[in-house]
C-alpha cells in the first residue's frame, strides 16, 4: 500500500486548499458561480496524459471500473467473459453483477494468464478477456492480443495492481481495448476509494461518461436538470475531494515506483541465484509492488513465512489472502467446473511466498532480510 506509506503536507494541504480557497464545492459538475476548479475533471486529464491515452473517466472503484468496461463493450447476460485464476474477487463480481459468465483460465509461472490456457477457454460465446496485471508484472500481452484479435475479441486490461507498468514501450491499460485501475486503500496510489477507467475509443468513452453519472449527456447548453440523455446508468461518480488526493498521488506515481525498485532489488540481488522467482515476461516494466519467489519444501517455506511475520514484513496475497486472490476457493460464486479451472493455480501459488514493498520500511531492511532468507536457503 505505497501510496497510503506515503501520503504528506502535500495531500493534506491541497485538501485545505479546495476548502478554503477553492470554493469548497465537493461535486465534480455545475455550481459554476461558486468554484475555482474542477478536479475530478483535471484528475482524468492528468490521468489520462500519465499513460498516453487519449481518455480517461473516473469512477467510484476498480470494481465499479471493470463493470463499467464491460457494459461499454456490449457484454450482455449469458456472454462469456474470460479471466484468470489468480485474481481478486472483483473481476468476478463485475462479469457476475451484469449476468455473464466467468470462464476461468489457470496462470502460469508468470501468476499471470496462461496462454495457452486462454486458448482452450475461447468459445463461440466469449466476448471480452480480462487478463489481470497481478503484484506488479504485467501478462504476456502481445500474446493475448494476438489471440483476441484473430478471435475479434475484446480485451479490458485489469491493472488495478500494476500502474505505471509497461510492456515494450506501451503502457499497461493501453495495449488492450479497455484499461482500469484502481485507488482504494491498498493500491500503489490511492485516494481511499476509486478508479480509473482508459480508452482510446471515444464511443466507448462516452458510454462511460454517461453511463457512470446517470446518463447525463452533460450538454453544455442546458442546465443539468434539464440536461439530455440517450441511456440509464447508475451512480458511480467519485468527489472532488478523492481527485484532490489523486491528483497529489499521482505526481507521486513515479517517485513511489522508483523507491519500491531499490528495495525490491536488494532481495533480488540476494536471491536471484538461490531460488527460484516469479518468472517476469521479456521487455517488461514492473512495479516492484512485491517480490514472489517458489520454495516446494513445505517445512523451509513455513519457516522462511515465520521470519517474515517475526520480522513484522508479514507476506502479502501469498499466503496470508490467498482465499481471496485464488478462484479455487471461491464456490460462493463460481460452479465446481471453474473450480477445477483453479486447481494447478492453486498448486503454483501454495509454493509461492510474496513479500510485499513497503516505503515504511528502510532500505537497508531489505538488505537484511534478503541476507536472512539467503541464510536459511544454504
Ligand atoms: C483492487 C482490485 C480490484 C478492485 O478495485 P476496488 O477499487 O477495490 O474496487 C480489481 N481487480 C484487482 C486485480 C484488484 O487488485
């Protein structure tokens, strides 16, 4: 949780800023005569820019992101939507909640979607592929894209856990029709609760705005209660206080990125040779959001595990919420068939340790607990 780590003055001063001298409207449309700013508006602006994509529209979460995405691309009742095993739950709920079908495709030793697990899961019904970004690393896009475009499928990029990654020189959330991410509590910037969603596309992008904000069409020569509408949405807007934050979060973006990687390093260095890792994807960026390696040996792994919570660096995803990331124990929402679809993930990630990179922790803690992890390896 990066970007919480190190929330300042800065965020907190631009807050008082909106209050006492901005006008304080806490609303993202009208009440023109009584505000200097706009900021849910700049904050897509600055968002958008970020990435190279021509827009971006805010929303209230990640989840309500990934449902949005989905609606825009015509996903309808009965459709199938594919995405991975390795996970979080939200990517599910999203397909669930406009009642299409979640296919579940395993990972690989990426802990991102396996290949050719995705080409097994196509069918005459899957209209959209939600590959998922997991801990910082991107998928195997260019093989995704590849699958999806000769299928003429649709891809939404899910890269709530990996912003600010690229592959080659694009960036995740432009590789695929659709891009989300998310800001609540735990991401790598976060505004306590939001997201981000990105297309090129401008159709779809005004499916978004509308659709995101009741069907407000916004049009510029009406009041908003008498303004036009073409669709019904729903109400997933977020305030001019959570773009405040975002807007401060995202300056820091980079700066957060560049402080988890001297940290993430120093256990890379240690361990690259001793143990086996994450296999990362050729010409990718990652985010250093945490570092996942593989111990079979069921005692060592158990103990390496108890350092790390001795040691207050505790683990993250892997093991301590596996039970909310992997699809195998989800059978309050998926059928015994999509839990078969887990069981090799299942088995990749019960010899999978992640230790997460935390800003409250020093470099040199690193340094430390790679020597002590190096130590009970050898
Ligand atoms: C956090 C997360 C989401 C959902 O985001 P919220 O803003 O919490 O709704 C979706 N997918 C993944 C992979 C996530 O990590």
């Amino acid at each position: 949780m990066p970007g919480w780590e190190i929330i300042d003055k800065k965020e907190s001063n631009a807050i008082q800023k909106l209050f006492k001298k901005e006008g304080g409207v806490l609303f993202a449309h009208g009440f023109d005569k009584f505000r200097k700013k706009y900021h849910v508006r700049d904050f897509e602006k600055l968002a958008a820019k970020k990435f190279k994509m021509n827009y971006a529209q805010a929303v209230s979460s990640g989840t309500a992101a990934l449902k949005i995405a989905l609606l825009s691309l015509g996903v309808k009742r009965g459709d199938e939507v594919i995405t991975q095993a390795f996970n979080f739950i939200a990517t599910i709920e999203a397909i669930l909640d406009i009642g299409a079908k979640p296919i579940i495709v395993e990972v690989d030793k990426t802990l991102n979607m396996s290949v050719t697990a995705l080409k097994k899961a196509i069918t005459k019904k899957t209209k959209a592929i939600i590959p998922v970004h997991m801990l910082g690393v991107p998928a195997k896009m260019n093989e995704i894209k590849l699958i999806a475009d000769r299928k003429k499928i649709k891809i939404i990029e899910d890269n709530c856990e990996a912003m600010g990654g690229k592959l080659g020189n694009k960036y995740l959330c432009s590789i695929g029709e659709i891009g989300v991410v998310s800001f609540d509590f735990s991401k790598s910037i976060t505004c306590g609760e939001g997201g981000m969603i990105y297309t090129n596309n401008k159709k779809l992008f005004k499916f978004m705005r509308e659709y995101h904000d009741h069907g407000h069409e916004n049009n510029k020569q009406l009041p908003r209660g008498m303004d036009t509408r073409s669709i019904y949405g729903f109400n997933y807007r977020i305030t001019e206080m959570q773009a405040v934050i975002g807007k401060v979060q995202l300056s820091k973006l980079d700066k957060i990125i560049n402080m988890q990687k001297k940290r993430y390093n120093q256990l890379n260095k240690k361990l690259k040779n001793h143990i086996e890792l994450r296999e990362i994807p050729k010409n990718s960026k990652i985010t250093y959001d945490t570092f996942i390696f593989f111990i079979k040996n069921k005692l060592l792994r158990n103990q390496i595990i108890e350092i790390l919570n001795k040691k207050n660096f505790g683990t993250k995803n892997l093991p301590d919420a596996i039970k909310w990331h992997c699809s195998a124990y989800w059978d309050h929402a998926l059928n015994s068939k999509q839990i078969k679809r887990s069981i090799s993930t299942k088995n990749i990630l019960s010899t999978a340790i992640a230790v997460p990179i935390s800003l409250k922790r020093t470099v040199d803690d690193y340094k430390n607990l790679g020597n002590l992890i190096l130590e009970m390896l050898t």
